[in-house]
C-alpha cells in the first residue's frame, strides 16, 4: 500500500511540476513576443485558464521573473488565489486517492 500511495504521490508530483514548467515557458514567450507590437500573442483568458489548471506558481514566477503582466491588478490578485486553490485541490486528491 505505501509503495502504490508513493508511486501515486510520485505522478501527480510530476504532472504539477510539468504543468508550472510549461506555463512558465509560456510566459517567457508571452513576454518576447510582446516587445514586437506585431506579433500574435497569448490573450490573458489563456494565461488565467493555465494557471487554473495547476500552473498558477509556474504564471507567478513567470510574471515576477520578466516582470510581465505586473502592472493588472487581476493578475496581482487572481494568480495568488489560483495558487491557493490549485493547493487546496491537490491536497484534496491525495487525501481522496491515498485513503
């Protein structure tokens, strides 16, 4: 039983970190597309849906890293509390799976 709980622990561990690295790299990009005024770039609905599906600390980083999108106060706001609701629900999955 331990080895399956760890084994679980493991994946979702995995995915998260894959998530939030994914995001991350999404907002780096974001950001160099958004010095040519040009250039096709991610709307911030795409940007709040990745943070909502497990990459908010991947977007977090992302903003304060390349100081992008540091200036909307929704961000400010709404990307902390997608961090505290991803946590939330990963705790309530693993608490749901490893019982």
């Amino acid at each position: 039983m331990v080895l399956v709980s760890n084994t679980i622990f493991l994946i979702i561990l995995g995915i998260f970190i894959a998530i939030n690295l994914i995001a991350f790299l999404i907002m780096i990009w974001d950001k160099n597309r958004s010095r040519n005024k040009n250039n096709k770039r991610i709307s911030e609905g795409i940007l709040f849906f990745m943070a909502i599906c497990f990459g908010s600390i991947g977007v977090y980083t992302g903003m304060f890293a390349f100081r992008h999108k540091t200036q909307k106060w929704y961000f400010l706001i709404g990307i902390p509390l997608s961090i505290i609701q991803n946590i939330s629900l990963i705790y309530l999955i693993l608490i749901t799976i490893l019982s």
